[in-house]
C-alpha cells in the first residue's frame, strides 16, 4: 500500500490594488481644483488685508470684517447648503454655487467702497457654504467606501490645506506686483472653467424621493451657527467679557440645543437624529474641530513671531510657510494609505501625537533670525501630523452612510473645518493678549506666542486621546471603520 502526499495548496496571488477609471481621474482633477480654489480663497486677503483698507478706506476697527463677513456666510449656511445638495441635487449645487463664486469674485474686483466688498466677501462666503459640501458629497459618492475613496479624501485634504498656504502667499505676491483686486480676479478663470466643464464630466446623484425641506430645523442650525461665530469673531475682537460676545455666544448655543429637540419630533428631520448619534460622526467631527482649530491659529500665531519678533514682510511670511504647504501635501498623500492600512483611529492618534509634538518644540523659539530653521522644521513634520489626522476625520465623518446621505455627511464635516477656522484665531489671540497683558514689544509678543504654543499642542494632544478612547478599535480600512460606527 502506498500512501501519496498531497502538494501544499498554492496560495492565492494577492488582490491588485483597484485603480481609477480615466473618468473618475477627471472628476477628481475637476473637483479638486474646485476645492483647492475654495481653500485658497479662505486665506489669500489675509496679507492684502491692509493695502484692502487703505484702497477703500476701511478703518482699522473695522478691517476684520473683510475676512468676518466671508467666515459668517461660510460657516453659518454649510449644513444648510450640504442637505439641500442631497435635495435638490448635488451637481445643480455645485455649479450653481461656482458661477455665485466667479461672479461675486467679479464684484470684489472692482469694488470701489467697504459697501460693495463685503457685499462680494458675503456672496463669496454662500458660496462656498454650497460649493465645498456638495463638492465632496460628488466626490464620496463618485467612489465607493475603501482605498480608492480614502485615496480620493487624502488628496483633498492635501489639496484643500495646501490652498490655504497657497492663498497666503499668492495673496502676497499678486497685492506686491499687481493689486490686491488680483485676489479676487484670480478665481473668475478657474470657476468658468469648471462651470464649462462639470455638465459633461460629473454624474449627478440624488435621492430617489426627496423629502420636504426642515425649515424650523434650518432656521435654528442657521441662526445658532451665525450668532456662534459671530460671537467667537467678536471676541477676538473686544474680549470674551463683552456684552455683545456674550450674548451672541448664548443665544447661539440657546438655538443649537433648540435645534437638538426640532429635530427630534420633525417628521423629515434636516439632520436626523440618528446620524447625530453614530459615534464615527461625534468623534470624528471633534477630531476634526480640533485638527483645523490649531493649525489654522497656528499660522495666525507664527505670522505674529515672524512680523512682530522677527521682522518678516508680508510676503516673506507667506512664503515661509510654504514649507508647511509641503508637509500637508505630503500628509495627505500618505493619510488615505494609512487609513487603509492602520485603520481611522490609529491614524488619527498617530497624525495628533506627531503635531503635537511638533507644535510643542516651538515653544523654544527665540529673537534672534536662526531660529527660523526650527519654525520651518516644526511646521513641516506638524504639516504631515496635521493632514494625517484631517483625512482620518473625513474618512470616519462620510463612512458608513447611504450615499443620499453623504451631502448631510459632507455638510456636517465642511461646518467642523470652517467652525474650527473661525473658532481657533479668537481662542489663541485671545491667549496672546492675556499673556501680554499691558507690555509691548517683540519680546511680550514671544511671551504671548509661546503661552498660545502650549495651549495649541494641548489641544491636539485632547483631540488624538478623544480619537483613541472613544473611536473604538479598528484594524484597517473598511473594518475599522464599521468598528468605528458602533
């Protein structure tokens, strides 16, 4: 009797990595460009800001407003505007909202009073709040949940943090070399061509059936955003202890508890109630507060040692922080393959512990120029840290909802990025301020800076340890996710 062996099963070859179509390659380029544009607009007056006021005789009390009125718009309509794709039509939306961009960018151009720019700033503002949610419920929504989507979200929050850096120093260049008008004519070409081309490039999605809008569910998200943020913007401006601040601040927090209950018994909720429960949304729309909260005042921070300690040009500001531009565009590469790999949360832990750490060595920072290698060092590996945790915000604020939800999705998480960058320069300026006390200075203004430094590192830290506690274990890719909704 002879007795055979079996020859050992040859392993199955591993799975390719899926690719885009050339379709879904052009989509992305359209509606990143779309994005990255959007991105840039968020920070490209910020330098022109005082050759702005001297063109147009904006005081200097009142300067500020150039920048609150699009922050206002932007921040107050976003989850109006993300339900409303999911209505009406994300691709209707989303066009709608860049010929509203390229028009009031048109207008900005060629104001002649503070009137009429703040006109266009508040145009600009809407549409933004309608462009960028329907912008990435169009992209969610054009690849399915995994490695290509998370792809996909990386380089938009690569794209998207590279354009604010971007947008400081074309600002500069452009108000340098041409005018500060050029802030605004720069986005006619880009949103024509994307009103051309979007038609015939993107699919539209929609709900099969489309429910009747919430209107007491709008007008109370609406309202408390509003007053939320102008008050975090006034209390930059005179204190958190001023009657104004204070009461927008309560009246808006009044309205977003009331907006909690509406929902509640609304029959076809804005939001519903359940999405608001999903711990992936809760924790990773705080994340993501956090994330945007402190790189953004991060750069207002740096600005102020760069000016006021170092002596810095305006331009010579914007284009030291190219080397953050770098690291974000880097960040954002590597996020949708570590998500992939790592998983949401060890992705997130990982970007904020790296941020913060980086964000902590600036508190060394001194007077003298060489110390301009650690600024640039430190915001470079921040960068990276930084973008690690916004994709790894995205990813777990879009994943595991239907597709005629994502614009609700989208809209939630555009609101968390453009309420951190309005919430986090109040904050930080604010901690400047009580730091200086009444002494001036370049060296008051490093004691300010630093104290800043370390409540912003402290931040990140908050925001990475939330994610490990609270966003559940998650190996990689689709499964950490679903671990992350439970």
């Amino acid at each position: 009797m002879s007795m055979t062996s079996k020859a050992p099963a040859t392993p199955p070859p591993p799975a390719a990595a899926p690719r885009m179509t050339g379709r879904q390659k052009l989509v992305l380029t359209l509606l990143l460009g779309a994005q990255f544009m959007i991105a840039v607009d968020f920070s490209i007056l910020n330098v022109a800001l005082p050759a702005v006021g001297e063109g147009l005789g904006f005081s200097l009390a009142h300067l500020q407003w150039i920048a609150t009125s699009f922050a206002l718009a932007a921040a107050g309509f976003t989850l109006l505007f993300g339900r409303v794709a999911d209505l009406v039509g994300r691709k209707r939306l989303f066009i709608g909202g860049m010929v509203v961009l390229g028009l009031s960018s048109v207008l900005g151009g060629l104001a002649t009073t503070p009137e009429v720019l703040l006109t266009a700033r508040v145009l600009q503002g809407l549409a933004t709040a309608a462009v960028t949610p329907a912008g990435l419920a169009l992209l969610t929504t054009a690849f399915k949940e995994g490695p290509l989507r998370e792809r996909a979200l990386g380089l938009n929050g690569a794209l998207m943090s590279a354009g604010f850096t971007a947008g400081a120093i074309l600002g500069g260049l452009l108000t340098d070399l041409l005018s500060w008008r050029w802030a605004f004519f720069v986005n006619v070409p880009v949103a024509a061509l994307v009103v051309v081309l979007a038609p015939s490039v993107i699919a539209d999605s929609r709900p099969a059936e489309r429910p009747k809008l919430d209107l007491p569910g709008a007008a109370t998200v609406t309202g408390g955003l509003l007053l939320l943020v102008y008050g975090l913007t006034q209390a930059g401006e005179s204190g958190w202890g001023t009657p104004t601040t204070l009461a927008a601040l309560l009246l808006g927090a009044a309205l977003l508890v009331g907006f909690w209950f509406v929902e509640r018994r609304a029959a076809e909720p804005l939001v519903p109630v359940h999405v608001l429960r999903r711990r992936s949304v809760i924790w990773g729309n705080v994340t993501g507060l956090l994330a945007f909260v402190t790189e953004t005042s991060l750069v207002f921070l740096l600005t102020l040692y760069l000016q006021e300690v170092l002596g810095y040009s305006p331009l010579a500001t914007g284009l030291a922080f190219g080397v953050l531009g770098i690291g974000t565009v880097i960040g954002g590469m590597l996020g949708g393959r570590a998500v992939g790999r790592y998983g949401n949360r060890r992705t997130i832990v990982v970007g904020g512990a790296v941020q913060a750490a980086a964000t902590l060595s600036l508190v060394a920072l001194g007077t003298s120029g060489g110390w301009i290698a650690l600024l640039l060092a430190a915001t470079f590996v921040g960068g990276v840290g930084n973008m690690l945790m916004i994709v790894g915000f995205m990813v777990t604020a879009t994943s595991g909802l239907p597709d005629e939800e994502q614009g609700l999705a989208t809209g939630l998480a555009t609101m968390t990025q453009q309420v951190g960058i309005t919430l986090g320069i109040p904050v930080m300026s604010a901690v400047v301020t009580a730091r200086m006390g009444t002494e001036t200075g370049p060296g008051a203004v490093l004691s300010g800076v630093s104290a800043a430094v370390l409540v912003n590192a402290a931040l990140v830290l908050a925001g990475a340890l939330l994610a490990g506690a609270f966003l559940g274990r998650s190996g990689g890719g689709r499964a950490g996710v679903r671990t992350a909704e439970r």
